[in-house]
C-alpha cells in the first residue's frame, strides 16, 4: 500500500485485519482495520484538551460528528463540536481543520444548536481580518472570535458581541465578568457593552453619581442616620452595609442564585471602591456553569429573608412585609423580610417582572423601568 498525495501512514499486514498507524485521516492515530470506530479513536480527549483552547471548552470526549449540544456540567464547560466546526461530514477529514459559528447551517447535517443560532456571524470559515464569518487570525498562531454569543453580553435582546481571548494566547488574566457583560452589567461600558440600568446606574433616582440600581443593597448610599446626616458603609451597628447581620448585600447571587452563589465580587465597579485592596477571593466565581453561557438569561432568586438598614418611620413601613427588628434608626436596628425570596412566586419570567417582594415593598415592578420609569413611587406610597 502507498500513501497518496497529502497523506501520511504505516500500514502492518495480519490477516484478520491489518492497522494503520501515525495516519493522518485518524489524527496520526492507529486505526485496526475491521472494527467500529468513534470519535475518540482519532479525537482523544487529551489531545484535544491540549489544542488552543479546547481545554477551557470541552471537558468530555466528542459522541459524534455533527454534536450541536451544550452538555456543560457544574464545573466545566462543555460544548458540542458544532458549535464551532461544520456539521456537514463533507468538511470532515478533508485534510483541512474547517471551522464556523455561522448563526445558520449552510450544509449538510441538520439545524444548529441554540448557541449558535444567536451568534451573529453569516459567514463559514477562517479570515485573516474581522468580518462576517467572526473568526479571524491565522491558524496555530492567533484565532479570535468577534460573533459568538458565547463572548457576548447575554441579553435577549440587542445583543452585543465582544472579541473573545485569543484561541492560542495564554489564559485571561484580566475580568472575566467584564470582558463580556460588564462588572456588574451596564458598569463599565454601558455603550459598547449596553446592559440594563436596572443592574447599576450612577444616576440613581435622580441622585447625581450615586450608584444604584441592584447593586450594594437597599438604598446603601442614602440612608438617614436617625440623627443628623447619612449612615455610611461599614460592618459597625450603624453601618447601611457591611454587616451581614443587620444588611444584605445585593449582588449577582441574589438573582442568579443558581449561576452565583458569593456575594463577594473583587472586580465590581461599586465594591472596589471600598474592598479594592483587601484580600480578593478567587477569579472563578461560577457556582454552576450549566446556567451560565445556556443561551437564556436565568432568573434564580436567593432563598433568604432579606434585611435592609433602610427603615421607614413607624407610621409608614409595610407591616406586611417587614418585620422590625431592635428598633428604629438605633444602633443594630434593622427591618427583616417576613417571605423568603422565591422565583416561583415573586419572579414573572414572561413579563420580566418582580412581585410581592420587600425589596420593592409589594408593588410589582418590571426590570425594564430604568431612569425616568422608576420612581420613590414605584415602591412607596409614602415616606
């Protein structure tokens, strides 16, 4: 046997069945002639674990060609071949490593999976420069994406896509969390990277570079002292944050509790202003990365009572919803949610609304209602 034109092999005789060796139709792998073979017989794990960055997107061996499935686990991401490789078996051992994130499969081989279907790209293959396909670079020496929805930042709608790390640089040293939807979202470039006001806005309320929005907790930066001026932040018995036993802090985990479960955020642009040289906890803050890159925005809320230094005078909180707790505006006081938070009944996912929820004292309040929608009213009928 003689190996044609662009191809590579060793090749040992038996009559029951000879095997090709270092041959490249199998990955330089051996084949025996006679048997079944699956991916891994010329697609190892290892070695592909070992490729670019492979490792930080497959955690198990492929099933099979055209594999469009997120099978991402608790710890690892785990993304099917098609995802980012043709789904056509003419583009397979062709002699060339094809690759696409095209949003709409020109070939043969089936729709694509919901990841892909939400890129943007219009185009197959590798460029030398950015354009339609949203892969571009040169292969085994430098491959960015610019059109995946994996690097992109999340939301339903108007999406925005960011240039993801190079394929073959070294890992990213830098937010993870804000290279692709802001730290927290709409914080760092709510131009580039558009995010919902509702997550932070430094125009909270009207209140002029106050950050706001979901973030530190309940009306952290504006709250009265019960003497004379506002508390200010600390872990002390009149802090308005710091002490978890008297305030809740408000973070990612709070509705994205299957996502995240720390309250800690070193790189979040509000906490560092207090925590940026304190002792950071580890980069990879992701709980649970089913949900995280699933191709939906998951809503999970927290399953605690939340507590807010935010007290109402007597004559005007919400009995019904907040329980008082050493008192009012005295050293240690708080007010305590009665209702555990519950996605099941407090979260609306067809409306993107909150209801009977303390944080907003009962009223029912869409996400969406940002700037001049929200209002002191839209959570008090009177102060």
């Amino acid at each position: 046997m003689t190996a044609k034109t662009g191809t590579t092999f060793s090749y040992s005789y038996n009559a029951s069945g000879g095997s090709c060796s270092s041959i490249s139709c199998h990955f330089n792998n051996t084949a025996q002639w006679g048997t079944t073979l699956t991916c891994v017989n010329c697609h190892s794990l290892a070695a592909l674990q070992a490729n670019g960055a492979h490792g930080k997107h497959v955690a198990q061996a492929p099933a099979f060609y055209n594999f469009t499935a997120n099978h991402s686990t608790v710890g690892s991401y785990d993304f099917g071949c098609s995802n980012c490789h043709p789904q056509d078996s003419l583009d397979h051992a062709n002699g060339a490593v094809n690759v696409t994130i095209n949003k709409t499969n020109t070939g043969g081989g089936g729709l694509v999976g919901t990841l892909r279907s939400r890129n943007s790209a219009t185009a197959d293959g590798l460029a030398a420069t950015d354009g339609p396909s949203g892969i571009y670079g040169t292969t085994k020496v430098s491959v960015r994406c610019s059109a995946s929805y994996c690097h992109s930042n999340g939301y339903a709608a108007n999406l925005r896509y960011m240039v993801s790390p190079d394929w073959y640089g070294p890992a990213y040293a830098g937010d993870k969390c804000a290279m692709c939807h802001g730290n927290s979202p709409n914080a760092g470039d709510p131009v580039n990277q558009p995010g919902s006001p509702a997550h932070y806005s430094n125009n909270f309320l009207g209140f002029s570079n106050v950050s706001g929005g979901h973030v530190i907790g309940i009306h952290t930066n504006n709250i009265f002292n019960g003497a004379s001026g506002l508390a200010i932040v600390g872990n002390t018995p009149i802090g308005s944050h710091g002490n978890a036993g008297t305030s809740s802090t408000i973070s990612c985990n709070m509705c994205h509790y299957a996502t995240v479960i720390s309250s800690a955020n070193d790189s979040n642009k509000a906490c560092v202003k207090c925590h940026g040289s304190l002792p950071k906890n580890p980069a990879e803050l992701i709980a649970d990365k089913r949900f995280h890159i699933s191709g939906s925005v998951d809503v999970a809320f927290m399953p605690v009572k939340v507590k807010s230094k935010a007290q109402l005078r007597e004559a005007s909180y919400d009995k019904t919803l907040w329980s008082r707790q050493a008192g009012y505006k005295t050293p240690g006081a708080y007010d305590a949610a009665f209702k555990t938070f519950s996605t099941a009944t407090q979260w609306d996912g067809a409306t993107k609304s909150c209801s009977n929820i303390a944080c907003h004292n009962g009223k029912s309040v869409k996400w969406s209602e940002t700037g001049g929608q929200t209002s002191c009213l839209s959570c008090h009928d009177t102060l």
